[in-house]
C-alpha cells in the first residue's frame, strides 16, 4: 500500500462537529494515534485537498461503492471551503502555521474510541496475514485493515460550523497528517 500515515473516513458531520474514523497506516507504528488539535486541522484541510485521490480506487472495487464514493468525492471538491478561502496556502508541516491557526479553527477534540490495540508484535502479524489480500487489488485488503487494524475515532469541534462545509459523511483519504504543533 501507500505511505499514508492514516486512511481516513468521515463520519458524522453535525453543527460545529465531524468524527473522523482513521485506521492506522502503513508508513510508522502500528498502532500511531493522534488526538490534538493540530492533527484535527491538518485532517480538516486534507479532506478537500484529497478528495480527489478517490478516482484512483482500487481495481477490485465493487461497482456499486465506487460509484457512491465518488459521487462523495466529488460533491467534496465542488463544495465551498470557507476553511481555506480564510486561510489559504495552508502550510501543514510548519508548526507556528498551527500556533496560529490551530486556536482559531479547532475548539477541541475528543478521542472517541481506539480499536485492535494489541501491541507491534500482534499488529505485525495480522497485517502480514491479510497482505496477500493486496494482490487482489486493494479493495479487499483496507477491507480486512479496518476490521483487523489498529484505528480510532476522533471527533473534532471547530469554532464555526463555516469549517465544515466542504465536508460529507462517507468520504474517504489518505492523509500524512500528524501533530505539526504540540499545544503549550
């Protein structure tokens, strides 16, 4: 699979709430979890940004979920994003870029959930177990990820619902997303 750190997948979007459902990657540890502010906002941005990676589904996608998720995908890119019209050229790896936008942006997060945390040595050997289901595709593979996975539930509060408005339940990314600012 890729480098994504997290595959993520949008979950409820409601006022000034979204819960992101993130399955752990295959870029760092196998059970990485991230849960500030700084990591809600990168995920905030990276939902616009790569919607548009879901073109590029895995061959052995079914039909019928192809075309939901990019129908999904596709109302995200067409959708306004008053998130990065205020702050455009976000720079995602710079830390005092978060200092300054995190506080304005991001009111809170809440770790919801956290799912399979069986330690490296478990993790590894389930994710060499489902490895094979790669070279069917990839879509049965994320399939048995999620389910065999290490991955959490983050819900995030922005300060307006204005934040939100790009997104839509249902869509799915990869993100490299992690904790650019560490809150004092």
């Amino acid at each position: 699979m890729s480098s994504d750190c997290f595959y993520v997948r949008i979950g409820r979007v409601e006022g000034t709430t979204v819960v992101f459902h993130c399955l752990t990657g295959f870029a760092g540890g196998y059970d990485d979890c991230f849960t500030g502010r700084s990591f809600g906002l990168s995920l905030l941005i990276d939902a616009k940004g790569r919607a548009s990676d879901s073109r590029y589904l895995p061959k052995d996608t079914p039909a019928d979920e192809a075309t939901r998720l990019k129908a999904i995908a596709d109302a995200v890119e067409s959708a306004s994003a008053p998130l990065l019209e205020e702050f455009p050229n976000p720079e995602p790896w710079d830390s005092a870029w978060h200092a300054k936008v995190v506080p304005q942006v991001v009111a809170k997060t809440k770790l919801l959930g956290r799912f399979n945390t069986l330690g490296d040595d478990a993790l590894s050997a389930r994710r060499r177990e489902i490895e094979p289901l790669e070279a069917e595709g990839g879509w049965a593979f994320m399939k048995a990820a999620w389910e065999r996975l290490h991955h959490f539930d983050l819900e995030v509060q922005v300060t307006d619902a204005k934040y939100l408005a790009h997104l839509r339940s249902g869509l799915e990314f990869g993100t490299t997303a992690f904790e650019a600012w560490s809150e004092p």
